[in-house]
C-alpha cells in the first residue's frame, strides 16, 4: 500500500469525549487513490455520511493528514466487514482499523496483509 498511508497522523472531533476502543477511519476523499477536485470530494464524504447515519452507526469526525494533504472522513463504530465494504463502495485503497491504540491498515481488496502503522495515542496531530 502507498507509503503516505503508513504516515498519517489524525486529527478528531469528540466534543468532550474519547475515541472509543475499537472503530475505523473511513474518507470518501480522492476515490481510487487519485486526486478529486475538492467540491467532488465534499460530495463525496456527504454520501458517505448518509450512508452511516443510515445504518445508525456512531461515528465522529476525523481527518487524516500527511505533511500539506489532509482528507476528512469519519470514525465509525461498526464490524470489520461493514467498515471494509464502505471503503470498497467508496472506491478507497485502504480504511484504518483502531483497537486498543493500535492504527492498523486495512487493504480494501483484501489481498494484502494488514499492517500496524503505529498507536493511537501517537498519532493524533493538530490543524494542518
């Protein structure tokens, strides 16, 4: 998987509380890895919003950054594979799986090894 998906840092959104103990990191950003126009990629992470409310499932916002790129997406309480089907619906390379402060990423095809990228509580980085 891309090497800027190993240096992501996150940034979170809980309005007082903490991130719970096992969630995933969806974006709708920049589907297949390419570059979408911002307007497009907003569009995007509606629909994926939507999709989430939909299935009633608790999400909060995160951003994911890597030195001046950031993609807003969302952190979600659901099962692996659900997560794993959002991400493929989505078009995304790869979603993040965090369970107990470890950030492991998760290949949306399924056909490489998922990979620990780091902890949690290390990663989380302020505004870009």
């Amino acid at each position: 998987m891309k090497e800027e998906y190993h240096q992501t840092q996150f940034v979170t959104v809980l309005e007082g509380a903490s991130a719970p103990n096992h969630f995933f990191i969806v974006t709708a950003h920049n589907p297949c890895g390419e570059i979408a126009p911002d307007q497009e990629n907003i569009e995007n992470n509606a629909r994926l919003l939507e999709v989430i409310q939909a299935s009633r499932w608790h999400c909060f916002p995160v951003t994911g950054q890597c030195e001046d790129h950031a993609e807003a997406g969302f952190g979600i309480e659901c099962s692996r594979s659900e997560a794993i089907a959002l991400g493929k619906k989505f078009r995304q390379d790869a979603i993040y799986e965090i369970r107990d402060d470890q950030v492991i990423l998760v290949d949306c095809n399924e056909t490489e090894t998922d990979e620990i990228v780091g902890s949690w509580s290390k990663l989380q980085a302020s505004v870009l």
